[in-house]
C-alpha cells in the first residue's frame, strides 16, 4: 500500500471514529436527560454537557440551577465542584458565565436613566422599591462619578411594590421620584399614565431568571447579584474597561 492510501485509510479511520465517539456522548446525553426528567418528573432539563473534570456531565434546569450527573444518569451531585489546585468553584464560574447576558438587547428605554458625571460607565440594575438591599446599594451608588444607571423597576416582593413602581414610573420627573423613595423614604405621589412598561419588566425579568433584587448587569453582560459596596463595584467597573 502506498504512503498516500495509509494516510488516507487512517484519516478514514479517524474519522469514523470520532464520529463514534460524538453519536455516544450525544447518547450519553440524552440518557442523562432522560433519567434526570424521570427523576423530577418533568421535562425540567435546559441543557446537558459533558464536563472534562469526574466524568461528569453538567445539567443545567430550567430554573437556572445546576447539577452534575454521571454518565448514566444513575445518581445526582448537586452542590459546587472545586478544584483543588487552583481552588476555583467552577460551578459558580459556570453559573456566572450561563448567567451574563448581551447587554445590547436589554430595552433601556424601560429603565429610569441616571447619569453621574461623564457617564462613561453604564450598569443596569433591577430594583424593587421595597428591597431593603436596594435601598443600601442606591446609597452606595449616589456617591460614585462617571456612571450611567438604568434602573429597571422590578416589583416582586409585594402589591405596593407595584403601586409604588407605577407611581415613580408615572412621575414627571422618574429619577427624582426614585431617589426621593430609595434615599430619603419619601413615598412617591399618585400618578396615572400607561404603566405597561413596568410590567414588561417584570416579563423580561422573569426571562433573565432574576429572582431577587438588587440585581446588576455591567456592560460587558456580567451579572451581579444581591448588595455590593462601592468599592467592590468600582473593582468589577474598571476590570470591564480593562477588557
């Protein structure tokens, strides 16, 4: 056999087998998909990965949690995988990473705009008026230069929140109406006017699986939730910039 028909019989080789290799991780897949949904019975399973750590294949839900699985779907791990070397939580990076969005498609023009300063800086936020979290980060973000902020109001918590959303969303004046609540405790006046926005806030919140509030997006699409303190978030600003 000449040297270019062995080279050709062993990229065919290669070939086929890789493919083989594919078809059964793809099988292993489903398996795990499979005995997953059988095992909360319903079709409850978003994705299936294999991972390159254990053996173990990454499930993600359709409630943003994630589990791991073996090859067979024959038991659940549902905690996070550390590695040990470098001591990196790789189911939180993981879950970062599933949870960061396209910035650009989020509708800005639904938020309440804020700009300090240049501006140059942007975070987006979601924000329950009646979010004790929020009231605290609203204190830190009133002390920080150079940022633009689009609050998003996201009433989840109570009825109120939603009258007070409808209110601020109503005033004349949306930003001063905000930080008058957030800040100074003064509850927003009666206001009447087509309150649709806040509710598709709410849609689109439930969307993104943001279950509480505060909860953050910088501009490169990382998600931060729950309070963080200036100086945390002027670390995460400039690491964008960074990039």
């Amino acid at each position: 056999m000449s040297f270019f028909a062995k080279r050709t019989a062993v990229l065919a080789v290669a070939t086929v087998t890789g493919f083989a290799a594919s078809l059964s991780a793809n099988a292993s897949e489903e398996t795990v998909r499979k005995n997953m949904e059988a095992f909360i019975g319903a079709p409850a399973v978003e994705s299936v990965t294999k991972t390159p750590y254990g053996g173990l294949y990454e499930v993600l839900l359709k409630n943003g949690q994630l589990v791991y699985s073996d090859e067979k779907g024959s038991f659940i791990v549902d905690g996070s995988v550390i590695d040990m070397k470098t001591r990196r939580d790789v189911t939180q990076a993981r879950l970062n990473e599933l949870a960061a969005i396209d910035f650009s498609t989020l509708p800005l023009d639904q938020a309440i705009k804020q700009v300090k300063g240049k501006g140059t800086r942007v975070i987006a936020s979601f924000e329950d008026p009646n979010c004790g979290y929020c009231k605290r980060l609203a204190k830190e973000l009133a002390g920080m230069d150079d940022v633009t902020i689009y609050t998003f109001l996201y009433p989840i918590l109570s009825p109120d929140s939603t009258s007070k959303s409808n209110n601020i969303w109503c005033a004349k004046d949306r930003a001063k109406a905000w930080n008058s609540w957030i800040l100074d405790g003064k509850v927003p006046a009666d206001a009447d006017c087509d309150v649709n926005t806040v509710a598709k806030n709410v849609e689109l919140g439930q969307k993104l699986r943001i279950t509480g509030t505060p909860t953050l997006f910088l501009a490169d699409g990382r998600r931060i939730g729950g309070y963080v303190p200036a100086a945390e978030l002027e670390k995460a600003l400039a690491d964008v910039k960074a990039k």
